[in-house]
C-alpha cells in the first residue's frame, strides 16, 4: 500500500505541470474582424460566488413608463419565447455544478474477474477492482467556467431583446385598438349628423318645402351611416381582443408613451445581443485551446491472485510424488491514460469556433447598420407625421366652416340636398383624415420608440 501511494503522488505531480502541445503552441493573433468599436470584456475565469439555483437574469434598465410598462411584464409573463429563454437560462446556469466539481466527468469503478479453465495453472483465480476519475487539463476549468457565465450573459440579452421585440408587438397591436376606436367615434358622428339632417329633410318635405328625393337621400346617408357604424364597432371589439391576448388580460386604455430621447446606440439590445455571442464565441476558443486533448484518466488499482502449482518427483515415495505449491499475490497500482492531440480532432473544433466569432461579428456590423437606418428613418416618419397633422387639423377645420355655411344655405334655398350631401362627404373625409393623421403621430413616436431600443 505504501507503494501505491508513493505512485499515486508521483503521476498527480506529473499532471500538475504545465502542458503543451504542438498543435496549438502557436500564438494566436486577434482576428482584424475582431477590432470592432465596442469591446468585448473577457469572461470571467471563476463562477459567480452566487449558487446558480440563485441566479437571477438581469432585468431591464430603462422604462418608459405609461401603462406600456404594466402591460409589457404582463405580456412577457404569457410570452412563450420568454419563457423558453428563461428556461435555458436555467440549464445553463446548471452547469456551474461541472464548472466547480474537482472533475470534467464522473469518477468511475471497475473491475474483473479471471479463472483458469486448463493447462498448468490449475484454480488459477485473478480478482482486480479499480476507481478513477477523469482529470481536467491545465486552464481547461477556468476556460469551461468562463463558456457557462458568457452563456448566460448572451441568454440574458436575449431575454431583453426579446422584451423588446414583444414591446414592438404589443405597441402595434396598442394603436390598432386605438385607431378604431377613432373610427368607431368618427362613425358615430356620421350616424348622429346623418340623422339629424334626416330628421330636417322629413320636416321639409312634409311642409312641401323638399322633394321625396331629398328624403330619399337622407335615408340613404342615415342608413350607410348607421352600417360604418356596426363595422367599426366589430373592428374595435376585435382589435381589443387581440390586444388583451397579448397582456393576458389587460385592456388598451390610458395614455402609452412620448418621445423618448436619443440614447447611445451601443446599448441597443439588438447590438449587445450579437457582443454578447461573440464574448460566448471567444470563451469558446479559449476552452478549445485549453482542452488540446480529451481529458486523461487516473485510476488506482488493486489486484488479488493465487493458484495451485502441482509437481511430481519419481524419486519419492508414490504417496508423496505429487506435491501443491499455492501461490498468492496482492497488487496495488496506479493506472493512467492520457489521449495524444491529433489535428483531425482539434482543427475542426477550432475552426468551427473560429466561424461561430465570425458570425457574431458580421451579425453585429448588419445590426449597427439597419438600426441606424431604422433610427433616422423614424426620425423622419415621425416629423412627416406631425406636419401631416397639423395640415389635416387645419383641414378639418375648414371642413366644419364649409359645412355649416352649407346646411344654412340648405335652409335658405340655395342649394339643393345634394350639393348637401356631397359637402358633408368632403367633411367626412376631413374627420377621418385628421383622426388616422393624430394616430399616425402616436404610431410614429411607438416606432421611434421601438427603433432605439426602449422596451419599458
């Protein structure tokens, strides 16, 4: 036993020193792709001191307030894809218990039992029993270690892109509702014009001072009124429908959001998720570097053998010819396995890691490039917008003056139902022009939102 404890020091002082390999002893040069302009913090080398059962995923900074910010945690709650995230989040937070265990793998225990069925060596009978555990590489836990906290620094941006991307949803599904409940207050306005211009014509004609045509007409317009009406009151009752679907409940009442300022374009989820990739990337590489061969085993064993050795001496007497020699032996040892590096095992795994950080990279260039578009392009929406608003308020109000000057005109004889009617559907059409160009601000700001990346 002194023995096998005497090996046991000598291999484990053996694999305390540093190893190296040709195979990746070449130093390696940063990829110019790399040098992008936000930097990509190192992984940390040990695990949070925190128990991953403790791990929590980072919640979002910024709000907008308004009731989109009540309404957003409802909805992600429901969200599916959220939920999925934060379930992976979990499983690989899980892997904090490989990171800090004393080995890469299970330790294991084995053994073998071995008997002479002929020849010589008659009950010949061998026992051996071994345990062992594989052992990690010099760097390698400190590399694995740094793969699991940049996973979950990528799942965590992912979480708050996708908070973002239900933002967007919700936000348009928010002025859905609110664009026809407009249509529903412009119809209602129809229906009430319609009928109290109906209500005159049916006192002029039976006074003798209209035509049955003229009552006609207003039947007419009364009766399309009232069908806009039950139309949009559907469209509106649908749309809150959906809304609440999506908040698991909640109604699209209330005031949303304004204006957000401009914000630095780095902290864009849809920018940090892709850095976030290419941190797990990079920790990826280093474990790849770091584990140049599969991981090398050590086992102690013990061995336990004897058998029945069987000689004849014809000198003797016949009685006594025949003599058995037993023998017996116990063995203790060390046993040890260690994988040799290859390049057919090594430049594939590098290589594919080499491609994952390429990736990440050319999906962080795309990103920072359609979001800048995405930005101004909403800048400018929103300003086409805002004047389109003040020119149909302008509109509108012009619309109303025509109007009345009509119906009184109407009432003196000068002009018929028709010419009416006809100035009615010109005010019509300023009513809906001016209620979809105060949506279309309130959309564009959402989306102006929603292209900088504030998810309240």
């Amino acid at each position: 036993m002194r023995m096998g404890a005497v090996y046991t020091a000598f291999f484990l002082f053996v694999f305390a020193l540093p190893f190296e390999t040709g195979v990746f002893a070449q130093e390696q040069g940063e990829p110019a792709e790399m040098q992008i302009k936000a930097s990509v913090k190192a992984a940390p080398k040990k695990p949070p001191a925190t128990s991953p059962k403790k791990a929590r995923v980072r919640a979002p900074t910024r709000r907008s307030g308004g009731v989109l910010a009540k309404h957003l945690e409802m909805a992600v709650l429901v969200d599916a894809q959220s939920r999925s995230l934060e379930a992976q989040f979990r499983a690989i937070s899980a892997r904090y218990a490989t990171a800090n265990s004393i080995t890469p793998g299970s330790p294991y225990f084995a053994g073998y039992q071995r008997n002479a069925a002929a020849g010589n060596l008659r009950n010949y009978n061998e026992t051996e029993i071994e345990a062992g555990m594989p052992l990690w590489l010099p760097g390698q836990q400190d590399a694995f270690a740094g793969t699991v906290t940049t996973g979950l620094f990528e799942v965590e941006e992912r979480l708050a892109l996708r908070r973002l991307e239900v933002a967007g949803v919700l936000r348009d599904a928010w002025w859905n509702a609110q664009r026809a409940a407009r249509e529903v207050s412009v119809a209602r306005n129809r229906v009430a014009t319609a009928r109290d211009i109906g209500a005159d014509m049916t006192r002029r004609v039976e006074l003798g001072d209209a035509a049955q045509t003229d009552a006609l007409l207003a039947k007419n317009e009364t009766l399309a009124a009232e069908t806009e009406l039950a139309q949009s009151e559907g469209a509106v009752k649908v749309a809150r429908i959906t809304y609440a679907a999506l908040t698991g409940g909640a109604p699209p009442d209330g005031a949303l959001e304004s204006v957000r300022p401009p914000i630095d374009i780095e902290d864009h989820p849809a920018l940090r998720t892709p850095l976030a990739a290419l941190a797990r990337a990079r920790a990826q590489v280093e474990l790849v570097d770091a584990t140049p061969i599969d991981s090398p085993e050590i086992g102690i064993f013990g061995r336990q053998e004897h058998n029945d050795q069987y000689s004849t001496d014809r000198s003797l007497d016949p009685s006594e010819r025949v003599t058995n020699q037993r023998t017996d032996a116990t063995t203790v040892g060390v046993r040890i396995r260690i994988p040799l590096p290859t390049a057919g095992r090594n430049e594939p795994r590098r290589a594919e890691a080499l491609a994952e950080m390429d990736r990440a990279t050319a999906e962080y260039e795309r990103a920072k490039r359609i979001i800048t578009a995405e930005i101004k392009a909403a800048r400018e929406a929103l300003a086409a917008a805002q004047r389109a608003a003040k020119l149909a308020n302008s509109r509108l109000t012009v619309a109303n003056d025509q109007f009345e000057l009509s119906r009184k005109a109407f009432k003196l004889g000068e002009i018929s139902a028709f010419d009416l009617y006809r100035v009615r559907q010109i005010q019509l059409e300023a009513q809906r022009m001016e209620a979809n160009a105060e949506i279309n601000v309130g959309v564009a700001i959402s989306r102006l939102n929603q292209a900088q990346g504030y998810a309240p």
